[in-house]
DNA sequence: TGCCAGGCCCTCTTTAGGGCCTT
C-alpha cells in the first residue's frame, strides 16, 4: 500500500461548529507495513477545556497554556502530512476538526480521508464493538500509550490500519492492497462486500 | 426562548427511528 498518514486529534468537544477546538494532534506516515515517521503536539486554541475532557483525555487547562499557537501547529503538521491520503478512527470527526483548524490558517486540504472504523465494521464484522480500544484487543494489537492522547491513539490505528490491510491480503486474498481499495470497500454495502473482494482478487491476479 | 454534532449503519426501512463512534 502507498504511504498514508495516520491521525488523531483530541479536542474540547464533539463540534467545531459549537466552538469545539482542538487541544492535541498526532500524525504517524505508515510505508511499507510499518510507522516510519512521527509529529505531535499539543495546542494551544485559547479556548477553556471542560473538566471531564481534562478527566478523559489527562490533557489539562494548565498544560494547554504553555504549548505553541494552534495555527503554528497546524502548520507544521500540515506540512508533515502534505498530500497524502489521510486515514483516522471515525474520520468524519477528525476530518471536521482537521478542515475547521485549516480554515483559520487559510488553508484547505486536497485529500479523501480513509475511515478505519468503517473499515473495520466491514473486513472485522465479529468484532464485540468497532471502538479503537476495543478493536486493539480484539486483533491482539500493542496498547501504544494512554487512550485518549493523540499519538498512543494514531499509532494504535495505524497498527489497526496494517492488520486490516493482512485481512484482506491474508483472508481474502486480495494481492495488492491499495488506498483506493480501501475507499470503495468503506463505502461498499456489506452486501456488495464479496463482490467488492472479489472483483480485488481478479484485478491483479488475472 | 430554547435548542444545541453528525455521518454511517441496521431494521420491525425507504412517508423513520435509534444506536454507534469520535472528544
């Protein structure tokens, strides 16, 4: 597979459109099976974080206040990622953040965003739950940190993203997993799956 | 004033409702 950008962000809520802001990223470049590189960082929004995101996340008012400007991190971290197709957990969320933080530096992306979690809902149907921490157990995947902080959380879907990437290989051999795959398949019906695998199968094989 | 996310998925569906998942 082409190499990819693994992210996660934790924020003060579920909406920008509610004046939500992000309070930490991580982005993890997955090449060749494995994470070959790494950004994080806190951020400062110069906006409160309610106790129970602080209890949820151990990201405190306190911590917020000495880490570098928001806009100077997203633009580092846009940097990073540059072009590439970014993959998160419930990516609807994290692109929203993604797209809100970008818009106040005037910038805007190019790229899809892959969903894991769609993904796994589709190619892990057993799964108790489609949950990062849950999914991690459940595929026997390393606990990479504290759930809820951005990097322990993007190098954990990363780890998700190469054992989805194994079942399809492994499982459904399918001999060349692309990014492109891995949008249709996530917006492919679980009815039109095996058509959709079997159609992989041939494409590259015959 | 009172409201307050939203995209995806499943089903006892499609003229809808409710659960999942992210912080």
């Amino acid at each position: 597979m082409e190499a990819v950008a693994v992210i996660d962000f934790e924020t003060t809520g579920l909406s920008p459109a509610q004046g939500d802001r992000a309070t930490e990223i991580a982005a993890v470049i997955v090449e060749d099976g494995r994470v070959v590189d790494r950004y994080q960082s806190l951020m400062n929004a110069g906006v409160r974080i309610p106790a129970y995101i602080e209890a949820l996340t151990g990201i405190t008012n306190a911590m917020i206040r000495s880490a570098p400007a928001a806009g100077e991190v997203m633009r580092e971290v846009s940097d990073f990622v540059g072009n590439m197709p970014i993959v998160a957990h419930n990516a609807s969320f994290d692109a929203k953040f993604w797209d809100a933080e970008l818009a106040r530096i005037e910038r805007s992306r190019e790229q899809d965003f892959v969903c894991s979690l769609l993904l796994s809902r589709r190619l892990l149907p057993a799964a108790p739950s489609h949950k990062l921490g849950v999914l991690v157990q459940y595929a026997n995947l390393p606990v990479a940190g504290r759930y809820h902080r951005a990097l322990a959380d993007a190098e954990m879907a990363a780890s998700l993203l190469l054992r989805l990437e194994d079942e399809l290989r492994l499982r459904h051999q399918v001999p060349r997993v692309s990014v492109d795959l891995l949008r249709q398949i996530q917006r492919t019906s679980k009815a039109q799956l095996p058509t959709c695998l079997a159609a992989a199968r041939g494409k590259t094989s015959g």
